[in-house]
C-alpha cells in the first residue's frame, strides 16, 4: 500500500490532549503493518526525562524545540521508507515550523472532539502540565483550533470507538 500524497509513508495524527491519538495511531499502524511512535514518548526516551520535568525545570521553548527536532527525525527516517504513524503532543501542529515541514512530506490527520469530552478523559492525571485548570485547558483548545483545521484531513473522533476512528482513517482517500 502507498501513500499517495506527498509521497512520503508518513501519517501524523494532530489534535488535542485526550483525543487518542496514541490508541488509534497504535490501531492503524498495526492494521497497516507500519511502526507506531509516541512522539512525547519518544522525546522522553531521547532527553531521559519526563514530559512534566522538561516544561518544569526547562520550560516550553525547550521542550518545543525537541519535539520539533523528534518529528524533523521521524520524517527522515519515512522519507528513507522506514512507514510510520506518529502520534504527536497536542502542541505539536500549533507550531508553524512543524506544520511547515508536514508540508512538505507527511500527511496530517486531525481527531477532531469535544472539548468538554477531552477535559473529562485528561483532567485529573498529573502528567501534562497543559490540563491543570479547565479555564487554562478550554482557552488553550480555543486558540489551536485554526491550527487543526488546517490538518489535511479530519476524522471524527469524539463519541466513535477506536476501530471505528481506524476503519474512517483507511477510508480517506490516502491510498492507491
Ligand atoms: C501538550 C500535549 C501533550 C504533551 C505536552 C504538551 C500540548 O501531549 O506533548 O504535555 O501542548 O497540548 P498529548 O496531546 O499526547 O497529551
């Protein structure tokens, strides 16, 4: 199976904290026989430290920048064949740099869901120091949704079990 856009056997799921994109981009790499990445865990694997520690003592710049350069080296490794589903931080297609490089090769696809739906699955863990405060969580949702809404694709991924978000992903006209 080949991608058909961009070239580039790289699918990179975009969206808001807790709208899955590690559980489904686990499903579909397993149902197209590609390699799964975490982003975030990859980036904590790299630095050795968790995501909470890098924001605390380092600050987001930092952490920005290695995630940038974490996503720079998954599309290395896809634009010399290696397939991959990367799910990326909610932050992550924010960021104008990376959405830039997506453009060139990687095809975005964003799970899109209700706020209050991904406040319900987040809130409460202490592992992402973006979802402490609800007004802070909503504001943040707020000004990233341009940002999504430029993905190349949009699934819908707010009430729909997991094989399902998978079965609506392999039906985008992402393959020939
Ligand atoms: C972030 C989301 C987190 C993680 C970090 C920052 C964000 O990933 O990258 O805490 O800026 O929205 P998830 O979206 O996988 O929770």
């Amino acid at each position: 199976m080949h991608l058909k856009l961009k070239g580039c056997p790289l699918i990179v799921l975009v969206g808001f904290m807790g709208c899955g994109k590690s559980t489904i981009g686990r499903l579909l790499a397993e149902r197209l026989g590609w390699t799964f990445v975490d982003l975030d865990e990859e980036i904590e694997r790299r630095s050795g430290k968790a995501i909470a520690e890098i924001f605390d003592r380092e600050g987001e710049p930092k952490f920005r920048n290695l995630e940038h350069e974490a996503l720079l080296e998954e599309q290395r490794l896809a634009r010399h064949g290696r397939a991959r589903v990367v799910a990326v931080g909610g932050g992550a297609f924010a960021e104008a740099r990376n959405r830039e490089a997506l453009d060139v090769s990687g095809v975005s696809i964003w799970l899109e869901c209700p706020v209050k739906t991904l406040w319900d699955r987040v809130s409460g863990g202490s592992d992402r120091p973006l979802a402490r405060r609800w007004e802070d969580f909503e504001r943040l949702y707020q000004d990233r949704l341009p940002y999504y809404q430029k993905a190349d694709f949009t699934v819908s991924a707010g009430s729909e079990a997991p094989a399902e978000i998978v079965d609506a992903i392999l039906k985008l006209p992402l393959f020939r």
